[in-house]
C-alpha cells in the first residue's frame, strides 16, 4: 500500500490536472477543503466523525456558475469498471450540497463526473476488505458517468496570433 506521501502526491497531482482542465475551459478554480488547511488540523478532523473532513478539494466558478469539486484519484477499477466512493462522503456531501445549494461532482481519474446523488442512487454497497481503511464504499459503474465536456464544457481553444 503506498505511503501517506505517496497518496498526497497523487491526489495532488489529480486536483492540479482537474484544475487545468477546467481553466481550459474557462473555469476559474480554487483550492478549497483539507487542502487549504495545516497539518496539524487535518489530522485532527481524520480523528472525528465530523462531515468537516470531507470537505471538496476545489471550489470553481465561471460567469455566475458555482460548483464544488471531490477528486478522487485511483477510485476506479479497470477489472469491474466501477468507481469506488465512500459511504461516508456521499451523506456528507448530500448534506453540503443540500446547505450550499451547489452542485458538488466526483472527478476520477479519467476525467468521469458523479453527483452525490447519482452514487447514492446507482452504486452498490462494495465489499469491506481488509486492505485499506475499511470503511464501506458504494461502487457506481463508469457508464453511469457523466463527461467532463457535458457538464463543464469543451475546451475553449485560444487563437493563435496572426502572422505579420
């Protein structure tokens, strides 16, 4: 199992191509969550039962737009084509979604989008193994995703200077 490091590293570089790909499309994007809080604090909320620890790892806005943003790097399985979520997150960012009136999505790896709603409604309860946390996951077929292109649109392709 990697490192507490090594998944930092991961999930960061995720957040910062999620970031890209919406700047390219005309997303201004914020840090928002754990991320934007000191070590000492996130440790502490991994300790509680507090829906604070779930906070999305983005905030993004374009024209009068709004939307939250959940990475989730290595959350998909090539062998069952399920997205892994877990249950935990889900109710909270129901609640978050229910108190902000914002839209919040999961963004995998491959760039796939799920609401809250959707794992709720699609996922099925994943087996809880021993590796890892434990904790339970619903597991959502990626056919049931969204594109990223559907809901934050395409790439806004910059002209290129004329020639003089």
């Amino acid at each position: 199992m990697p490192s507490f490091h090594d998944r930092k590293a991961i999930g960061d570089a995720h957040e910062r191509r999620v970031t890209e790909e919406l700047n390219h499309r005309g997303w201004d994007v914020s840090p928002w969550g754990q991320g934007v809080m000191g070590e000492p604090v996130r440790l502490a909320l991994r300790s509680t039962d507090s829906f604070l620890r779930w906070t999305p790892d983005l905030i993004a806005a374009r024209d009068r737009q709004v939307v939250l943003i959940d990475c989730k790097s290595r959350m998909t399985s090539r062998t069952s084509s399920r997205h892994a979520i877990e249950n935990a997150a889900v109710t909270a960012h129901l609640q978050l979604v229910a108190w902000t009136r914002l839209p919040l999505y999961y963004a995998f790896d491959n760039l796939d989008l799920l609401t809250p709603s959707d794992a709720l409604g699609t996922g099925i309860d994943g087996p809880r193994t021993a590796a890892g946390s434990g904790a339970p996951y619903l597991l959502v077929p990626t056919d049931r995703a969204l594109a990223f292109d559907h809901v934050f649109g395409p790439t806004r392709r910059t002209s290129l200077p004329e020639a003089a």
